[in-house]
C-alpha cells in the first residue's frame, strides 16, 4: 500500500513538475508574441509615412504611377523591423552592468555595426528586385555609399531602440521588486500577527486557570465547575476560529461576553456590566480579540483594586469614518505603570500592525474617576472592505 501512495505522489509530482514547465513554455511563447507585436507597431508607423512621402515625391516630379518606389520605401522600414530582435538579444545578452561597461559598450558598437550592413543589405535586395534599376557603378562602390548613408541612421536607430528596451526591462524590475517587497511585508505583517495571536491566548488561558485555581483552594466547587464550562466554550471557540486576522465586531462582543461571565463568577456580585454598542456597527470589521486585553486591564487595575462592586462600560460607536470601542472602568485610575501588560502591549503592536497610524489605543482616567481605554481604527465592513 505503500509502494502505491509512493508512486501516486511521485505521479503527482511529475504532473505538477510538468504544469509548470508547460506553464513557463506558454508565457514564452506569449511574451514573444507581445514582442513581435511591438515590433509590427513602432515599424508599421515609419513604414507608412515613408511610403506616402516617397509618393508625394513622386507626384510632385511627375512620375505617380511609379509604385515600385513607393513599396520600395515601405518594406525598407520593414526589414529593419525584421532586424530588431537583434537588439532585444544583445540588450539581454550584454546589460548594462558597471563591472563590465566596456565589454557592454563594445558589443553594442559591434551590432550596432552588423545591424547597418545587415539593413543596407536587404535594402540592395529590395532595390534589385522592386525598383530593378540596373546599377552602373562598380558594386563596391554602390555598397559603400549605402552603408555610409545608413549608418547614422542605423547607429541612431539601434540606440533608441536598445534604450528603450533598457527603460521597459528596469521598469519591469523595479514593478517586480515593489510587487515581491508588498508581498514580503505582507508575509512579515502576517506572522507577525500570528506570534502576537498565538502569545496573547496562552496569556489569557494563564490568567483564566489562575483564577479557577483561586476559587478551588477557596473550596468554591460550583463555580469552579462553571467557570471551567465558560472556559471549555471560549477554548472551542479559539480553536475553531480560522485564524483570520479580522472578525465582525458582533462576533467580538459575544468572545467578550463569554469571557466576562467567567470574571463575573469569580467576581460574584462585584462586577456589573453596562453595555452601549451602535447597532449599525455591529457588522464593522474589528481585529480578532481586540477587546479581551481591554476588558482584561480593567478587570485586573480597575475592579479587583476596590472592595465595592465596580461597574465596566463597554461602548462602540461610528465617528468621523472611524470605529471608537472604549472600555471604561470606575476603579482606582490609570497609572503608566498599569501599560505594560502583555495584552496592551500586543494590542498596540497589532494595531499598528493592521493600520498604521490610523488605528491607535489610548488610556486615560475618567473624568468621573476611573480609567478609559479607546481604540480608534478605520470603520469598514466585509462588503466594501
């Protein structure tokens, strides 16, 4: 059985191995067919008004019927058409390259040289079989002029050409390096959120145990047991999730309730709950577990620091194109020194993460008494992203 999954794995591989190469072969042929496009194109133009100059000469001097020289002048441009690929070679076969500038320099010089003999060529072909006008100075002679009356021309016009397809290669990298840099960051984003994500529910599930650990030494049985079952539903909750990086603020408000009643059994009749959520906010994109570190603070530096019971506001509301969630406490207040928790701290950083600088947290006292923590991120939804 064995043998056999082996060999349908080694199967699968040849087959993939194969897509690819057939894959890679089809964009060959594609990019060479985009290539000979271009070519038609930039020769077509010069092809055709040297044919309508070539037969307005004509006409002035009074020789219209003549259309030998007029094709004549057409295909001329043609031919050189024919001779670009020639450029598009060396300009991948010799870059340009600061290690190796004089052997690049060189080797341009030569085809730019080889592309004037070879045009002036075709063109001695061209007028031998089209115009056919008997040449009567020696042959020597007759090329030589040619080639000194093509060569500027043929200079210039292999450089232009060699320029461009310089321009369109190093804007064609510089597109593929910012495309592989995005891809990059993104990849560095994402596990980065992955090592906050996977640091934050060990911390919550340490925090979680520590307190069933305190209602058991207390030989408070019953809501150990209750708190053990919130617990089991917020753990198969976590596992459940599909590891996205953003959930609906609906979904987080219900984790955050699961989570609170587990406090409100180890707080008994100390913990009261008032919540203030916007309806119309209840489908904005939030990322995953951003109030548990919030509510989690406010617990711990707010309720568990006074003998009477505490009260804990839960609001989230739209302003200004922004999503606000705010958790405020009636506690003691905010000290600097209540900041440097591992849920507060992996709150910002994923955060910053996720949006830059326009998605914030911030923790101040209440004007009341008490301390506030408000985190403001761009408001969106799974329709318009």
């Amino acid at each position: 059985m064995r043998t056999v999954d082996c060999r349908m794995f080694l199967v699968f591989l040849g087959r993939r191995k194969l897509d690819a190469v057939a894959a890679e072969s089809i964009n060959g042929v594609f990019r060479l067919r985009r290539l000979w496009l271009v070519i038609a194109a930039a020769t077509l133009v010069p092809a055709f008004l040297s044919a309508f100059t070539s037969y307005m000469n004509a006409k002035v001097v009074g020789r219209p019927g003549d259309w030998r020289l007029v094709v004549f002048a057409a295909c001329l441009w043609l031919t050189f058409g024919v001779l670009t690929p020639v450029i598009y070679f060396l300009a991948g076969r010799f870059p340009l390259n600061r290690e190796k500038i004089a052997l690049t320099i060189l080797a341009h010089i030569i085809g730019a040289l080889v592309l004037c003999l070879s045009w002036t060529s075709l063109g001695i072909l061209l007028s031998v079989f089209l115009v056919r006008n008997p040449n009567r100075e020696p042959f020597a002679r007759y090329y030589t002029s040619w080639i000194l009356t093509n060569l500027p021309w043929s200079v210039f016009l292999y450089f232009s050409v060699l320029g461009c397809v310089f321009a369109f290669s190093y804007y064609r990298e510089a597109r593929e390096r910012e495309a592989q840099q995005a891809r990059l960051a993104a990849q560095l984003a994402e596990a980065r959120l992955g090592a906050l994500r996977m640091q934050l529910n060990p911390h919550f599930l340490f925090n979680s145990l520590n307190a069933i650990t305190v209602l058991v030494r207390d030989q408070n049985t019953r809501d150990a047991a209750h708190m053990l079952e919130l617990l089991s539903a917020i753990l198969r909750q976590v596992l459940k999730s599909d590891k996205r990086n953003e959930v609906t603020l609906d979904k987080e408000l219900q984790f955050t309730e699961r989570y609170l009643a587990i406090e409100q059994v180890r707080f008994s009749d100390r913990l009261r709950v008032n919540w203030s959520i916007d309806p119309s906010v209840r489908d904005a994109l939030v990322p995953e577990f951003i109030l548990q570190p919030l509510v989690e603070n406010a617990v711990r530096h707010g309720i568990a620091n006074q003998a009477d019971a505490g009260v804990m506001e839960i609001t989230a509301a739209r302003s200004d194109g922004h999503l606000v969630l705010s958790v405020k406490d009636d506690g003691p207040g905010y000290y600097p020194t209540s900041e440097s928790g591992v849920g507060l701290t992996n709150t910002r950083a994923r955060l910053d993460t996720l949006f830059g600088e326009a998605g914030s947290l911030e923790l101040l006292n209440a004007p009341a008494g008490g301390a506030i923590a408000t985190v403001r991120l761009p408001f969106r939804t799974e329709t318009i992203g």
